[in-house]
C-alpha cells in the first residue's frame, strides 16, 4: 500500500485516536485534524476520515469538496438527511458508509445473508459475549448478524464477562450435525482496520457512493 | 478388568438397556434380570445395577441381600425413606448410589466445588445445549454444576440445538483472562460407562455407602 | 415430504443399513434390496441408493434403468470408467453423484469457495479432531475444505479423541479478528440424512447429472 | 485493597512498563524505580517488583533488605544461586516468586496436577494458539500445563493466528464424553494482575518463601 496523507474529523475523540494509531503505525500521513474545536491544516489529504457524530458532518462535506477528497464516513447515528448529504457529496468523490467497519462481521454478515436461506430447517442459536461494563443487550453487532439471517427471532444469548473486546456466534444445527459461525474482536480497535482498508480502496475509485461490501468484494478475482 | 456376573433390576426399560449394550461389548455376563413382570435368574450376581424407579426398590433390596451382592443404585427419584432403606442395605453389602453416572460431569462438578472459591471475584456464565425434544431449562447437569460453584444465582444459558446429546460449559473471566471448563456428551448413553466403572470398584468393596465420586477418586496414586 | 419407495444397493453394508434407518424413520417404504447375494425385489422403487462399492454399479445402472428410477451415487471409490457410465445413465433419468453427502460439511466447502479468497491477506489453520480408530490423517473432509479455501498448504492439526464422530474447524486471524468455521458432527450417520434430501430432489428432478450441492441450491429463494 | 507504596526494579522495560499501568490504575503509588542506569527513591515502598533479569538481583535484594520490604520475583531466568539468594531474603521479608504471574494459567495447573490422574485412561489432545510473531512451539505455558498432567509426550499443536494474546486447551475425551479445560488471555499484560494480587499478599504475610500459588490459596474458605 503507497503511503496516503490523510485527514481525521474527530481526530481527539476514542475513534479518532484508534484510526490515528492504526493508520501512522502503517506509514501513512496525517496532514489534517479537526474536532469541535476547530481545523488544522497541515497539506492536502488524499483521504478523509470522519467517524465522529452527525453535528461534524457539514465540516467534513466542505472539506472533502474542498479538497475533491474522498470520505470514509463510520458515523454511526446518522438520521436520513445526513445519508442524502452523503450520497449528494458522492457525486463529485468517492464515500464509503456505513455503520460497521469490522471486516470479519462484515464478512459473516454477507455469508449469512447467502448461505442462511440453505440452513432455514435448521435449529439456530446466536451468542454474543462482551466485556462486563457493556450496558446494552443483545449487540448492535448480534442484531445486524441475526438480521441476515432472516430470522429475527432467532433466540440470542448475551453474556458479559471480565474483558472480553466482543464474541459473536451462530450456531445451526439438525439432528445430525451442527454448524458454528464465529468471530471474535481481538481489541477494541477493530474498525480502524477496516477504516485502512475501505480509504486504500476510495483513494483509487471513481466518484459514488460505496458500502464496506463493496471494498471487501474488491479482493475477489474477477 | 476380569468378567463379571452381573443383575439388572428394570431391564427391559431404555437405561436397563443401555447397561446391557455397554456391559456385553466390555465382555461381562448377564446372569440375573427383573422388571415390574418378574424375576429371571441364571446365575449368582457379583453385582446387581438398577437404574429403574423406586417401586422397584424393595425387590433390588432383596435380590442384593440374597445374594450378598454389591449395587449399584442409580435411580433419580429416590426418596428420604428409599436412601435410608439404601443406607441399612450398606450394613451387609457396598452400596454405589448417585443421582449421576456420568464421569466427565462429575469431575466438573468435584473442580468447580476445589476452585471455584479461588474464582470468586470472576464473572462467570454457564450454558447448557441439549437435542430440541428436551423440555425443561435448565438441564439438571446445569443446576448441578452451578451449586457446586456456590454461585446459585450465575446467570444460565439454555440453547436447543438439532441432535445435541449435551454440552455444558462454565466461563469465568475477569478484565485480561478467561478460564473455560467444558463438558460434552458424545452419546446419551455416557452413564452406562460410569456405571460400568462403579460396579467394578463395587465387587472389590466392603460393605458401605459410597457415591460414584468415591469411585472416581479410586484413580488417585495414593 | 411425501412418501417415497425406494431400493439400496448394499443394503446389507454399514452404508446401506444407516440409510434404511434414516429412510424408515422419516416414513419411506423400502421396496428393493440387492447386495453381493442377490437382489429381493417388492415393488417399483421412485429411486435406488448406492452407497456400496464399483463392482456394485452395473447391477445398480440396469435397476435405474429397467426402472426409470433416479440414482442417488454415494460411492466413494469410483474411476473414470465408473463415472463415464453414470454420466451415460442420465441421460435417461436423474443421477445424483457425490463423494460426500453430509450436508453442512458441503455448504461449508461452497462457503470457502466463495469467500476464503475475500481473506486471502488472513493466517489460516485448519484442525479436524476423530475417533481413535481412525488411522488415516488429515481426514479426508479436511482435505476437502482445506482445497475449498484454495490454500493447499495451509497447516492442518490432526487430533484423535475418544469417540468424537468427527469436528472440523477453520480458523483465519488477522492482527484485530478471528473468524471461525467449524462443522461437527453428531453421530457417524450424517450422510444418510443428505441421501434422504437428495433422494427428494432426485425424484422430482429431470434426467440430468447432479451435484450434491446441486440439490443445496434448491433451497435457494429464486 | 488498600493504597500501596511500591518499588519497580527494570521500571523502564516492558514488563516493568506494564506493572506500573496496572498499579496506576488500581490507584497505588510509585515510589522508586530502578534500571541498569541507576535507582530514584521518592519514598518508603511498601513492596518492591522485580520482574527484570537476573543482573539485576544483587540491586534488589539490596534494596528489600534496606528497607525491610517484601518482595515479588518475576524473573524468568533465574539460576539455583538467585533462588539460594532469594531464600536467603526471605528469612528477613516476605518474598513470592514465581516463573508465571497469570492466575488463569497457574489455577489450570493446580488443577490438571489434582485431577489428570483421574483422567488417565482418557485421550489428551493440548492445542496453543499465538500471535503470528512469536518464534518458540509449542509455549512456555503449553509445556508447562502439559508436565502438570504428568504426561510428558501428550499430542501438543501449536497455531499462530494474527494477533492472538494466547490461548491454550486441554481436551480429555474417551468413548462417550470429552471435557476441555480452556484459558484465554485477552491482552500481553495479563502477569501484572497477577503480580498485584502477589503485592497485596505479601504486604500482610510474614517473612517466608511464597509461590504464586500460595497467593491464590489464601482465597480457599478456611
């Protein structure tokens, strides 16, 4: 991967910081910061990075016209109109969206949706475990998974236990066999990962409006 | 392990067989088998097994005494009056009596009651799977094994998967490990094996009451 | 499912008898039964299951044919010649031919097909646990997905255990992620369970050569 | 836990690095530290930490003798003169030491020596799964619970998957049920708990000899 000078919105928040790490631990720039506090600019990026919240969003649109940059936009509560602001923004450059840069439970969230209809007559139990100081229950993570399923009301079993960054499991069974899907976060800082990938791919594409699958598919041989 | 002769109380019901299928492939003889329409004898018993009901107990009571032979007492729905029977039986003969046979969960349950104390400021969650036709949650190996950790409110997960003859597992974790202690049942015949084992111990025995963790602590160099 | 006559090649093998157990339960009627002795003939068969060995197939082939009867072809030690006359076959009725018929094992291996290349940059190891009869090493199904995955030297870890019918798992891992495929299964009869899905699709199936994940598919919302 | 005043020998590296986060945030205080470089007193510890090398020995029993303070030794390569030098010391103060400070890990091995033998007929597969850097298979601790077994030659694999702290299981199985014993690290740093619980202990225990596991002891119910 050639080194990109990159842009982080948010950049003093949690997520800024993980994407900060990540992204200077694999060689690349950081030529621009912005937070609630202000801009500062230090070159052009080739890249935008904004998984901060939808008040940053109007910023982080003028900077990537601006700089006719790319955007990888992870915000998570993002209502309608910020989505239209979005895909508005993807007519002059590249925008990666979406509520989920993890690239394994994107991954696991794609083999549900196509294999799952082959295991309907099939039992169906899902886990998730996380650390003890997780309030909400079942995940984000497990209903997005279950949803894929087709089956949203599969039983889903949450426990919460010492560290633990994030387990996910379905397992499908019948009388004779059982098949068990799995995926387990190894730190908190997953997404940043997958933030690299998904800017390694907008640095390259054509203006529109892409979804993480779509920068996973990009591994496929055609 | 030499041939033993051997009696079945309740032969003809689905545990009377089990221990019939697991006894004869381990070379030993059936000498002596009875259920609720009578008594068929061939021979004198070294050992007599009954995992029946307790309306059958009077009858095993006095085949074991006729016999002076050891039993093995493995009925789950004993009474007060029906142990304390079991318990002057001991006087003449060795008595194995436990609610289960199954050696992998009961040495579960013997480590969680040893170290469980040494866990206590760990979180801990348990989970049980069992075939879909089982009916009641959780699994009473599940109860078991909480109360031998003193921590009968850790939260108790029950799935229904498919074919499952049962696996039960016990997770403790705090903020950097996790310790799992896992059990599953190959077969639903698992007790049968355990059985086999209590009736060697039993005819090399005194007279006594014993439970089938005396059996199993039999393995330690002394 | 409605009920289905059916005839088993090798009725009287280990293969053949796990499908007449199989078949009977789920309330189909057998109707022809041949082996190395003879064929018994009570009725016209909808379809006829061949789980034997080649020297079986000539016999097999002229029963499909005086019949009109699809073929369910679980023969594993089948050559060219072998497979060249089952190809002949159907042109005249539906022929089902696979060297697995264990369901999940299969829509395991089209999983790794389609997206082990999407994890191409991901660490892999493959382990497969057996009974301790087994001699031989890597099982053959790990083989089998292990090729799925395109990856041929994948490190594959061998582990014999007490009676387990057979467990394998995937395991890919990049610095943040673990994903984790794994099949196991419950009992040495999972392939007569397939049988029975594929003899379902074969007697509502046009003469033509299938593939066991032909009959997967069907379950496909179109 | 009450506040404690502590020392760190080999405060600069990385295992003296991660003590002093984990002490932090458990709200004790630093009040010397010493390298090779020399040594800066800001107080009177309470109990020093030496998890550095054997070089730095004579610094600090010097140092625990100075000022009558309790010792924890987490040294790895010690030889039979550091151990005489170490109880030597522990005639005038308390002093644990051990080659393991994870507790997870050290619980598993009380328990595999307790309970293996009555495992012994039953099949033992050891698996050990680490980071993709790591040079040395199978793992210090993968041999260490494998000779707590007392089966030197048990079938041990070892996996290195992407940026796994380290897992490692026991799986015993014979023909009808299989029980594993599992221990997870979630992070590197997972020692530095374990030598807090160390420092807790020894600041109230009298002058002796102490392993890790006496530290664990002292939370049986008496």
């Amino acid at each position: 991967m050639k080194c990109m000078k990159y842009g982080v919105v948010g950049f003093s928040g949690r997520m800024g910081k993980e994407i900060i790490n990540v992204f200077t631990d694999a060689g690349h720039e950081l030529v621009l910061k912005s937070d609630a506090l202000g801009t500062e600019r230090g070159g052009r990026p080739d890249v935008i990075l904004d998984f901060s919240s939808s008040a940053a969003l109007p910023v982080t649109i003028a900077l990537c016209e601006g700089y006719a940059a790319p955007l990888i936009a992870g915000t998570t509560a993002l209502g309608d109109a910020d989505l239209t602001a979005l895909k508005t923004l993807s007519e002059k450059v590249a925008v990666v969206q979406s509520f989920n840069f993890a690239t394994g439970v994107t991954l696991l969230r794609m083999i549900m949706r196509d294999y799952a209809p082959l295991l309907e007559s099939w039992d169906l139990e899902i886990e998730e475990t996380h650390h003890n100081k997780k309030k909400d229950a079942p995940s984000g993570t497990a209903i997005l998974l279950r949803d894929a399923t087709g089956r949203k009301n599969a039983p889903t079993h949450s426990m919460r236990i010492g560290g633990v960054p994030g387990d996910h499991s379905l397992r499908f069974g019948n009388e004779g066999e059982i098949l068990t899907f799995a995926h387990r976060a190894l730190s908190r800082g997953v997404f940043a990962i997958g933030a690299l990938s998904a800017a390694a791919f907008a640095v390259e594409a054509k203006p529109g409006f892409y979804t993480f699958e779509d920068v996973l598919n990009k591994g496929r041989k055609v």
